[in-house]
C-alpha cells in the first residue's frame, strides 16, 4: 500500500497538531507539512509535493477558497479537501477546485475514509450536508452574479455529495 502524503493548512496550531495526531497513527498516512498560511502553504505544495491537501476556510490573509483556486491553478493535480466549520461556502470551494468538503465535526473514521477516497477519485462530502441543503446553497449562493446551474450540474453536484467518483 503506498503512503498518502498529506499537508495541513489552518492557521490554528492546535487543530493542526490534533489532525497530525489522529492521523499519524494510521500505517498509510503520512503528515509531510503544516501551514498557517497561504504563502507558507504555496512553498510546501511546491516543496513536498503532497497527495491531500487539508485546507481551512477561514484564516487571516488570504482565506482558504483562494488559496484552493491558486493551488488548483498551479497544481491541477492537487487533491484539496476543504475542512472547516462552515458549511455555506461548500459551492465556492467546489468551483474553486476543492475535490471535498468536511466539516470539523467530522469523525476520525469519515475523515480516514474521505483522505483515502479523494486518492481513488471520490470527493467527500460532509454527511450533514444533504441533497437539499446542497441545492438550497447552489441556489443561494452570490445568485445575481453567477449563472444558474444546469439542471445536469445539479444532478452532477448531487451524486458528487453521495460520494460518487469521477467515472461515476
């Protein structure tokens, strides 16, 4: 089994050493950095080549959904999942190139499960974030500004929030 390289951005040390933690324990996870920022984050992308990509939303600076576009921009392989408290920026972060979207309330098995499912082509997200609380923010989210979405982009939003993989 090949290890899964993983970097942590959150500008709070305590949650990055308590995800370290958690995960380190695991034969096939391997913490290779942390960041508390988006420059520091920029360097290790570039440095340490990671696999997972565990970014915060809200962090001083620049918040975690532009980091995410910049990182997807310059990295298109990168396997970013979001991990946060709040759910209503799920829609920005997916079109930011966020391949998953957790909460921090998450179980330590959902989010084993979800590092290794982002590496086989799925994208995770949070349980709690249903069907309907995912169209209802694709609905409301910046709606003045963005075109509507296709009913097949719905439909395709709502197989990724049931973990589908990308084939699927």
């Amino acid at each position: 089994m090949d290890t899964i390289r993983i970097l942590l951005v959150d500008d709070h040390q305590v949650v990055r050493e308590g995800i370290r933690r958690m995960l380190e324990i695991e034969p096939d996870l391997k913490i290779v950095g942390e960041a508390a920022s988006a420059k520091e984050a920029l360097l290790q992308v570039e440095a340490l080549s990671p696999a997972v990509i565990l970014m915060d939303i809200k962090m001083p600076g620049v918040d975690g959904i532009s980091l995410t576009r910049e990182i997807t921009a310059r990295f298109p392989a990168s396997n970013i999942i979001m991990l946060t408290l709040y759910d209503e920026y799920l829609p920005q972060a997916i079109e930011a190139g966020a391949k998953g979207y957790l909460l921090k309330d998450i179980r330590r098995d959902e989010l084993l499960r979800a590092i290794r499912g982002v590496i086989e082509g799925r994208s995770p997200i949070h349980l709690s974030l249903s069907q309907e609380r995912l169209a209802e923010l694709v609905a409301t989210t910046d709606s003045k500004q963005r075109t509507p979405l296709l009913e097949r982009e719905l439909t395709m939003l709502r197989l990724i929030a049931n973990g589908a993989t990308t084939k699927e």
